[in-house]
C-alpha cells in the first residue's frame, strides 16, 4: 500500500445520517490504526522473510533485540507520532470545541466590560 494511501485511510470519513460524533471519532480513529497496522505488517513480513533466506537473521534473533541508546530514542519518536495520529480525530474535535469556548468566553467578557463601563 503507497503511502498516499495511509494518509487517505486516516482521514476522517462522511458522516452517517444520525450517526454520534463520539461513534463517528472512534471510527475513523479505528480506521486510520487500521491502515497503520495493515501496512507495517506487511513490510515487517516482507523484511523478515528476506532477512531469514538470505541467512543474515533469525526470527529468535529479532524476537531478542532490546533497543538501547539512539534506537529506543527513535522508537519513542516513531511511538509518539503513530499515537498523534491514531488520535487525529479526537484532537480536531478537542480543538474545534476549545475554539468555540474561547469565544464565547470572549463575547461573555465583552458584555461584562460594557456592563462595567456604563
């Protein structure tokens, strides 16, 4: 699968007639791990599989490895920015609904300061 095609799959779908935001969120979030997930295994198997016939490692050889210094720095990155966009839904959606409180909260003051001022 090309990458463009990951990027399609973590967007977020149209919506279902009376279909929940919470129901429509968690859906695209399944959606876009989904993708992730699908691709990742398939190279992974790919990389194995080549590794294993051409001799140079061992399925108990990877089974072994605990990344140190630089690698588990770069796993953590890798994680973080896999979770960011799992999450992509979710984060909109807080975004948007912080927007809309800062605005009202910001209309709110501006009668408070006219009531003030009178």
């Amino acid at each position: 699968m090309a990458e463009k095609d990951i990027t399609r799959l973590a967007t977020p779908r149209r919506a279902i007639p009376d279909e929940s935001p919470e129901v429509g969120r968690l859906s695209a979030m399944v959606l876009a791990l989904l993708g992730e997930l699908t691709v990742t295994r398939e190279r992974l198997d790919s990389v194995e599989r080549l590794l294993e016939s051409a001799g140079i490692l061992r399925q108990s050889d990877i089974e072994a490895f605990d990344p140190q210094g630089a690698a588990a720095v770069e796993r953590e990155k890798l994680r973080r920015r896999q979770i960011g966009k799992v999450m992509r839904p979710y984060r909109l959606d807080l975004e948007k609904a912080l927007a809309e409180v800062q605005h009202k909260l910001a209309e709110a003051d501006a009668v408070l300061e006219e009531e003030v001022t009178k």
